[in-house]
C-alpha cells in the first residue's frame, strides 16, 4: 500500500512539473513560431524526363526557382482594389467580392443534347428506350442522375463561402505557403488553352475545400472537386455541389449490361465532356480519404482520371494538362487521437460543429503551418503517347517469392510484381482492358509526383527521432543537433521542407503540436528530457514519421537488405566492427533488394510504372554509397573500380528499358560479380544505418507478426473477420512486447493482402461472400517458420 501511495505521488508530482513546463515554454520565453520557407531550397516538383520528356522543358525556367513563397491566407488592404482605414476592417469582404467567377454555363441542356444521352433516350444504345422504355421517362431519369452528380454553382454563395473561409483559415492556420513558381507554371500551362486537370493527395477533408479557395485567390476560377459520396450527408453534398462538387452516381457502379448502369455511365460521361470543353479545372483525389482502411490508391479517383483518358482518346479534346497536387500539414486537422477510428459520412451539422471546435481550440492549442504543393504540369496526351513503350511482363507475387520462401529455389526472376489492390469500378470496367492498365500506372505515376514533392513537415522528423532513435528519451540539447542534422539529410536527397526559422524556436514549436504524445522532464543539470509517452501514442508517431519514408526510401531498403545479407553470417547484436568485416558482392545485394521489393507492398513504395526493379536496385545501391554506408573493396588481381581504361564490350550484350541508363556499368553483369562492398568503419555509419532500417520495421514487423499469428487464427474467415483478428493480436502483443508502432489497422490489412498475393492465404467464393483459407503449402508449422525467418531477416532489433 505505501509503494503504491508514494508512485501515485510520484505521477502527480510529474503530472504538475510536466503542465509547468508546457505553460512556461521550457524556461524560455514562448514565441509566436511562424515557419515559413525561404527561397533557398530545393525545387521539387519536375515532371518526369522518361515519359514526358517535351513538358519537362517547355513548361519550366530556371528563373522560376528564385520567386520564393507566399501565404494565400495573408489578404491586407493592398490586396484590394480600395485604401482607407475602413477598408483594412472590410478586406476579407471586398477581396472575396474581386474574385473573378465565370457565369454559369448552361451545362444540363447540353449534357442532354449530347449524343451519348440521346443514343440512350432513342434506344440506339443498350438500355434506352427502344427497349421498353418510354423516351420520357428516360429524360426524367438522365435529370435525375445528373442533379445527383453537379449542380449549377451560385456566385453569391461562393464569395459568402470564401469570405467565411478565409477567416476560419487564418483562425486555425498559422500559414498556407504556396510557390510563387510552381504557381507560374500552372498559369503557364493554362495558356495553351486546355483544360487544367489537378491530381492530389488526400491527407483531411478540408483538401477539397482548401484547394478550390487557393485556386480562385490565384485568379484560376472556380475549382471543381471530385468528392466521395460515403464523406458526405445528403444535405452536405447538395451545398458542396453548389459550390462546384462534383459526386459519381451510384448506378454508374452496376454491371455492365444493367441498363440503369449504362444511362448512368452514358450521363457521367456527358458531365466530364461537357466539363471539359468548357476548360473548367478539375480537381481528383488519388488517394482513399482519410479514415478509409484499404488500398492506398482510390478506385473513385482512378473512375474520373479514366473518363478524362477517354475523352483524349476519343478526340473531345486534343490534349489536357495534367498537375500533381499535394498538401502537407504540421498536423493533420480533425484528426482524431484514436487510430481505429472507421470512415463516417460527415453531415452538415457535424461539420458546423466541427469548425466551432476548431474556433474554440485556437486560443488553447498551437496552429498548425500548411503547405501546398503544384508539381510541374504535363501533357497527357504526351504521357499516353510514350507511357505504353515502358510496358513489359509481369509476374505474381505467388510466381516471384513463394519458391524463395520456402527454399525451392534461389533465382530472383528478372521481371516485375503485378500487384493491384485497388478494385476497378464501373466506369472504368467499361474501358479497354489497355486502357484500364493505362489508367493504373498513370495513377500510380502522379501519386509518385505528388509525394516527392511533398514537404515534410517538422513534426515528421521529430516523430521519426523519437520512435526511431530515442524512444526511451532525449536531452533537449541533444534533441537539437538531431533535428538540425536530420533536416539537412532531408535536403541533400532533393526533398524540401516546411519550415525554417531557428532551431530551438521551430523544436519548442514542433514539441507544442506534439505534446499529447510527448512528455517532458526536468533535470537537475537545468536541461530537458523529452520522452515519447508509452503506448497507444507510439503509432500516431510512426504514421507521422511514415510521412519522412519516401526521402530516405531507397536508404531504408538499401539498408534492411544488407541486413537480410548479414543475418546468415554475422549475429544481430555483434559489434560493427564484425559486420565490417564480411565482404558483400554486388549481385547477392542486387538479390536480397529484388526480394525486398518484391516483399513490400506496391501502396508504400510507390515505384514509377517507366522504372524498372533493375534500375531502382542500382539506385539503393548508388545511395548507400552515396552515404557513406557502403565502401568499395578492391579484390586482389581485379580491376580498380575507378579503371575506366581498358574496358571491353561484353560479349552478351543485355538490352534494358529506356529507364535503365545510370552512371554505373551495372549492365555488365560478368563484371558485376568481381564488385565487393564492405560496410563504412564511420563513428556515424552504426547510428545511420539503425535508423534507416527502423524506418521500415513498423511495416516488417507487422508482416512477421502476421506469420506468427497463422497457426493462431481462426480460418477460414472473410477478409474484414481476419483482419480483425489479426489487429487484435497486434494489438496484445503491443501490450506484451511495447511495439506499438505496428498496432495499426492498415498495417493489418497490407499484411493480410501481401499474405494473400504471395500463397499463403486463398480466397475462395462461398454462400456468404469470399471467404479466406490458410494455403495447404503453410498449414505445416515448418512453412510457416520459413515465411517467418525470411521476413525477419530484415529486420534490425
């Protein structure tokens, strides 16, 4: 009883030093941080030089990288038309009032002289009234259908929204930076005359009404934006659509011979034809909203990306320019604390409710810093034109891995993984099977943009130094060096980020944001401990630090396959010094990379469609030495890898893809095997390459906890019973073993798909829908161990 009275008054001793410490800012005085980026960074954003090699030159000038950045929400009275006292009270008012909106265009009568619908109304098409159906009614029904798609926007109602907006905006926002040059680039592709076609990411709700208001302040007009009818109540949808939102019908989903799915396609079709010739901007979302547990790339998103192929390719329009958009935030707003939290329809009301919580916050809680980011347009008819020359065979995951795994084989097959989970909708089953192929990687090529050119953000790599380098606690001091040395690794991979100003102003800003998932500790010598709070906090770190993953992406798997390679020879916990030793040979790298790779899923690397596996193994293998992490060691009587002078044409010659030419000799693979490697003796290079590897071990460790979990499940089951049993044993062991980082939902469900592809569990059809079977391969406990062995051989402990 006297222990447990004297660690109750121990916790609320440190309960009231840590409150303290938040309201006193660390002994310092608190400032008002305002992060904010200069001009000298790097520009992110070019369009790739494979694939749309013409853009890549035409709509950039190095001229451009010097304009420097500007805060959409900073309206004063010099931008206005007007000068006056009064008018510095009234600027948010009359700058909504200049805001140029074009007049609506009559679009519902042309939607219905159209002659896709007027194939429909006549019967000359599947589903018209030429079979059985009255002309009338079908009219009656393609207005329906329509109104349930797009409404006439209201001018009024716009600059009301704008106005009310632009004030909630600077309540709840620090700043919204935008680029002066990537703007300029955008402006320049619109004077070619073709419609304008905007690709995001989807990190909150407020995405789709935060960009339409960026555009219309930058003198684009008014944005529409593509929403997810399961985000929006009925009520909420018919003010969005109002304000220029666009929603797919749900009988657009059915077969394809349901007549109501064709007047539904043949309408939607119509819609995007019509919006399209009348060169409004378009705003998709490729990515699932937030909250949706499932694949990362959105099936929506790719059914209105098709239409827009489909209208090129039909001749509507000559061409579209196509823009990859993404916006970052400090911290995501509206996002609940709770990780397992399911997607709900967000009602009017809830909404209201939502935004006055936010009001209510300002005073009591820090403000976030936003970033929006416009990558270089591109032409799509360009992209079509030399996209499909890239395309080669493809393999399942089942094909390339499973002899691996269980030892039947050692030989990686050189060609690539054909992994897709994102389900195709109606209207995109409608499209050729080339074309829906097309679709896909063009998806999965903008996404790639969107995220290169995403900055990250400080809370990204103070979550990423917390989970990863100091979970059991940091002196601020020290804390200071890592922020500092972690952001200039960032820049030197040519990924910017969203903030600058000084270092222990932007720490105590960032440690504000997260205070709920950090505590800090005096100590007697005057300085801080900061120590990441244990338990279900440690996964809403690891999702902000998964958004540093893709700077250091080929580092981290660079660096897990080395580990793989040293597992069999040198033990985990050995000194450095020892693992230095062992040479490593350039093809049992290329190898364990490949299997990497091939392990992980399509949703976190993300690879471009026109990169091949080769290519990306010798770049990870470029950037490990580029780092410093791998050094090269010249074997007796072989050539010096600096010896340029006497080198030979092979006598094989191994023709690659237009995306294989690197620095290296790397198609030469007879003196590929003469190429050994050791690891750096730098004081630095042990620290480094822990962190590279623990950047990927949420993923990996969920993977080999699913392996553990396959004698324990209860099978056969349907997909969402698994994955639900599977989450809860993440969940115990998080509680057993502390790895919390792995407790997620979505790390579930790619563990139980990545499982699925690879053979270890079938899905088979069944009265009650699909339902999952343990393979008969794994159902011995001896396979189950190989599947486990291979996976943790990546992983560093």
């Amino acid at each position: 009883m006297v222990t447990m009275l004297e660690a109750r008054l121990q916790t609320q001793q440190r309960n009231s030093q840590e409150t303290g410490l938040w309201s006193s800012g660390f002994g310092m005085k608190l400032e008002a941080v305002t992060p904010f980026l200069g001009k000298y960074r790097p520009f992110v954003g070019r369009c790739c030089q494979t694939c749309t090699p013409k853009s890549w030159e035409s709509l950039f000038h190095r001229s451009i990288m010097d304009l420097g950045f500007c805060n959409v929400i900073l309206v004063k009275e010099e931008n206005t038309r007007f000068r006056g006292w009064l008018v510095r009270r009234l600027c948010y008012f009359l700058w909504s009032l200049e805001q140029h909106i074009p007049p609506c265009q009559d679009a519902p009568q042309k939607i219905m002289e159209s002659t896709g619908v007027q194939n429909v109304i006549s019967g000359r098409a599947p589903g018209g009234a030429g079979e059985g159906q009255v002309p009338g009614l079908v009219k009656k029904e393609v207005q329906r259908i329509l109104g349930h798609i797009q409404a006439p926007f209201h001018p009024f109602l716009l600059r009301l929204f704008s106005w009310a907006l632009l004030r909630f905006l600077n309540c709840v926002f620090l700043n919204v930076q935008l680029h002066k040059g990537q703007m300029k680039m955008v402006h320049k592709a619109t004077q070619a005359g073709l419609p304008l076609i905007l690709l995001s990411t989807h990190k909150s709700l407020l995405d789709g009404i935060l960009m339409p208001f960026v555009l219309l302040s930058q003198g684009l007009g008014v944005l529409r934006v593509v929403w997810d009818p399961r985000t929006c109540s009925p009520t909420l949808r018919a003010l969005l659509k109002k304000l220029g939102g666009l929603f797919l019908p749900p009988e657009a989903n059915l077969t394809l011979d349901s007549s109501e799915g064709v007047l539904a396609r043949a309408v939607v079709h119509a819609a995007m034809e019509q919006l399209l010739v009348s060169r409004q901007p378009l705003l998709i979302f490729l990515e699932e909203p937030p909250g949706a547990q499932g694949p990362r790339l959105s099936a929506l998103g790719q059914t209105w990306l098709g239409l827009v192929v489909q209208a090129v390719q039909m001749g509507v329009i000559p061409d579209a320019m196509l823009v990859p958009v993404a916006i970052t935030y400090d911290l995501v707003p509206g996002a609940p604390c709770d990780v397992y939290h399911s997607l709900v329809p967000l009602g009017l009301w809830t909404g209201a409710l939502a935004v006055l919580r936010s009001l209510w916050s300002w005073g009591h809680s820090p403000r976030v810093c936003v970033r929006v980011h416009l990558a270089q347009p591109f032409s799509l008819q360009e992209y079509t034109t030399n996209a499909r020359s890239c395309w080669g065979s493809r393999q399942t995951l089942e094909q390339l891995l499973q002899p691996i795994v269980l030892g039947q084989c050692n030989v990686v097959p050189d060609t690539e993984k054909e992994q897709e989970w994102t389900p195709a909708t109606g209207p995109l089953l409608a499209l050729k099977e080339e074309d829906q192929l097309l679709v896909r990687r063009l998806s999965r090529h903008v996404l790639n943009a969107s995220v290169t050119s995403s900055a990250v953000m400080s809370t990204a790599i103070m979550a990423a130094l917390l989970l990863f380098k100091h979970q059991k606690g940091v002196f601020l001091s020290q804390l200071l060096g890592e922020f500092s040395w972690l952001t200039e690794e960032t820049l030197l991979r040519g990924f910017d980020v969203g903030f600058s100003g000084q270092l222990r102003c932007l720490v105590q800003h960032t440690l504000s944001l997260l205070r709920a998932h950090v505590a800090l500790l005096r100590v007697h010598q005057g300085d801080l401990l900061v120590v990441p709070r244990p338990g279900p906090g440690l996964t809403r770190l690891a999702r902000l630090s998964a958004e540093l993953l893709p700077a250091f992406l080929s580092e981290a798997v660079g660096a897990c396959a080395v580990r793989g390679l040293l597992a069999g020879r040198v033990p985990p916990e050995g000194p450095w010094e020892l693992q230095g030793i062992e040479l490593l040979s350039q093809n049992e790298l290329y190898r364990q990379i490949l299997l990497l790779l091939h392990l992980l899923p399509q949703d976190l690397l993300l690879l471009q469609p026109c990169q091949s596996s080769y290519c990306y193994c010798q770049e990870v293998l470029d950037r490990l030495i580029q780092c410093g992490l791998l050094v090269a060691e010249e074997t007796p009587g072989s050539r010096a890898a600096c010896d340029t002078g006497r080198q030979r044409l092979s006598a094989k010659l191994l023709w690659k893809p237009s995306g294989d030419f690197t620095d290296s000799d790397s198609d030469d693979f007879e003196e590929a095997e003469g190429r050994y490697f050791r690891l750096s003796q730098q004081s630095r290079c042990p620290d480094f390459f822990l962190f590279l590897c623990r950047l990927l071990s949420p993923l990996l460790q969920a993977f080999a906890q699913a392996a553990t979990f396959l004698h324990q499940g209860q099978l056969p089951d349907t997909e969402s019973g698994y994955t639900e049993q599977l989450l809860q044993f993440l969940q115990a062991t998080a509680q057993e073993e502390g790895f919390f980082e792995c407790a997620d939902p979505n790390l579930a469900i790619s563990a139980v798909w990545t499982f699925r592809d690879l053979g270890v569990l079938q899905q088979m059809p069944s009265p009650a829908g699909p339902m999952l079977y343990l393979s008969p391969t794994f159902t011995s406990r001896e396979n189950q161990e190989k599947l486990e062995q291979f996976i943790r051989q990546f992983i560093c402990s």
